[in-house]
C-alpha cells in the first residue's frame, strides 16, 4: 500500500523527469547568424562552408564535442549551451572523434 507522503514523493519526482525531457526537447537550433556561430564559422551544412579549415566528411556527427547519440539528427555542444547543432553541420572547432 502507497502512503500519500510516498505518493506524493513519486509525483513531484515523476513531473520534474518529464519537465527537463520536454526542455531538452524544445531545445532551439543553434542560427548562422547567432554570434558565438559567426565566430565559429558555423554552417548548418558541412558541404557547404566555405571556411579553409573545413575538410570533406567532418560534421558535428563525427566531432569529439557533438552530445549526440550515433545517428542523431541532432544534439547538444558545449559550445552552443542550450542549443542544439545539426549532426550535419561543422564549425571551425572541429575536433575529430577519437
């Protein structure tokens, strides 16, 4: 038998998962225009920067920084906090994944 302090315990718990999975969720897409983007020659699409330090085949998906999962669309950078990055982009931080 649950007691209500119990009950109680399990719902504020059970709201704060499903707040913070609704956040990461509406997490914005990093902008080319942002600024912190603009001083990392960000570009949404990889083949398509023009920056000399780009090289064919890196993309947020295969960099040491991308937060991702393998065959994410998209995830998280600590270089863009509170937003996401596409798997397909590239900036000029590239790190290759080791």
């Amino acid at each position: 038998m649950t007691t209500r302090r119990v009950f109680m315990m399990q719902s504020v718990v059970g709201a704060s998962v499903l707040a913070s999975g609704a956040a990461m969720a509406a997490a914005p897409m990093v902008a080319e225009t942002d600024a912190n983007a603009k001083g990392l020659a960000y570009s949404a699409d990889a083949t398509k920067s023009k920056n000399a330090k780009y090289k064919a085949g890196q993309s947020c998906a295969n960099c040491a920084l991308f937060q991702g999962k393998a065959g994410d669309a998209e995830g998280g950078c600590p270089l863009f906090a509170g937003k996401q990055v596409s798997a397909k982009a590239w900036c000029s931080a590239y790190a290759k994944k080791a």
